[in-house]
C-alpha cells in the first residue's frame, strides 16, 4: 500500500480500491494528500475525477455520501449500516493471469444483520463467487477435475486475505440462488455468498487480553474467527451440542436476502 494511504480511513482506501480494479489501474501508482479534508466524500472525488492516473479511464458509480458518511462511524444507526460486498468472475482464458476477476460493489445502506449491529458493519464483506462445478466452468479449470475445487476451497479458507489496510477471513457460506423464470416456485443455483470478517487491520485496534469489553467496544479491535465464533455461541457452553446449531446461530446472526 502507497504510504500515502496508510493513514487514511479504511473507507477511503475501499473506494480507491474498487476504482483502480475497475479502471485497471495499480494503487502504487495513487499518490494521495495527506489532509484531512480528503477523507470527505465530495473532496475525495474531486481528487479522483481530477487525477492525470485516471483521465481517459472508465470510473464505476460512486458509492453515496450517505454510506460514506455512515461507514466513516462502522457501527451504524439503528437498524440500517453500511453492506460492503464484491464479487468473484472466472477470468477469459486469454487473459490467464489469475483464475477470477475480483471487483468491489459500491458501499450501499440497508438494513444490517445482528453481528453487524453488535461489531460494526464494516467488519463483514459479501463475496458472490460462481459454481465451481457445471458446464461453465472455463476448459483449463475443468481439466483439474476436483483438484480445482479443492485449490479454491482452500485458498479462499486458509488465507488471510489482504483488502484495503485490512485482513479478512471467511467464516460463512450460503447458496446464493436465482428464481426459475418458469416455475418462480424454484430455484436455480447460481453460486455461493461468502462472508468474510475482518481480523485485523486498519482502524481495528491490537487486542489486549486483560482489557473488559461490551459489545461495540470488541467490534473495534482485533478479533480471531476462533473468537467470532465464540461471540456468536459460547464454545464452552455448547460443546456437547451438534455442529448444526453452529450453523443456525450464524444463520441468524447474517439474516439477510439471498434470493435474486
């Protein structure tokens, strides 16, 4: 990350992010103000619109003031908070530099889930990721068979991955399904939601062991899935119980729609 950006708030550096993967520009190349009046939303995109690096450039929409502002606080109001999600498209096979494209939707305002209400909802990120399996899977990914599912699945859950000054790992996953047009009765698979939280990272203080928190007061430092989980069902309390009721009490803690 550009020295830059490493003092700006972790909103300001989503938004940039999701410009430069639209636009196909590094963030190296970004050299931003250091002043606190970039962090506001219509003086950041002044610099954008203004800057040599993107002339002649595609921009994306522009994620609202509204969801800006409201990012800039994490936790929200009420029962409406900021929805940061993205997706994962599998790369042509001439452009074979990497198997998926990766892009970043605008910050949008809706009505946020419990864990959001209780760590702040720029604590969680949506990844829609296609099928790894079917007859779209590109040829190169085909002929690996299992294996390929094996690389994603493993990827995505072991790493920790780096967005924005922030460590995200996944800890939930549900199918992600579209009506059938001639039955909407049924439902077509079209991929998984993933979401993923972040552990550490910017604007997320170093965690201290001794220190007693209530609820908001954790959603503002470090915190490992291990713990998240635990957050959610207390380990100690639930060990004889199946790992069913894991998936329950996450389901409940993410309510969200999922039909599109």
């Amino acid at each position: 990350m550009p020295p830059s950006l490493r003092a700006a708030p972790w909103i300001l550096i989503y938004e940039l992010t999701r410009i430069c993967l639209h636009s196909g520009v590094s963030i190296a190349e970004i050299k931003l103000p250091i002043a606190p009046k970039f962090y506001e939303w219509d003086a950041f995109w002044g610099f954008v619109k203004d800057n040599i690096t993107f002339k002649d450039k595609s921009l994306p929409e522009r994620s609202s003031k509204e969801a800006w502002e409201s990012g800039l606080g994490g936790i929200g109001k009420g029962f409406t908070g900021i929805v940061l999600s993205g997706s994962l498209q599998f790369n042509d096979a001439a452009a074979a530099e990497a198997p998926f494209k990766f892009r970043l939707h605008p910050i949008k305002l809706d009505l946020t889930h419990r864990l959001g209400r209780g760590l702040g909802c720029d604590r969680f990120l949506e990844i829609e990721i296609p099928l790894l399996t079917g007859y779209d899977l590109p040829k190169e990914f085909a002929r690996l068979g299992k294996r390929y599912v094996e690389i994603v699945v493993d990827w995505l859950v072991d790493s920790t991955h780096d967005l924005f000054g922030r460590g995200w790992k996944p800890f939930f996953t549900e199918k992600l399904k579209k009506k059938k047009e001639r039955d909407p009765t049924r439902f077509t698979e079209i991929g998984n939601r993933v979401c993923f939280f972040a552990v550490r990272g910017n604007g997320i203080a170093a965690f201290k062991e001794e220190r007693a928190f209530n609820d908001r007061e954790r959603g503002r430092y470090e915190m490992s899935i291990d713990n998240l989980l635990n957050f959610i069902r207390p380990t100690r309390n639930n060990k004889d119980q199946s790992f069913l009721k894991l998936f329950s009490r996450i389901t409940l803690g993410m309510i969200c729609q999922i039909i599109v």
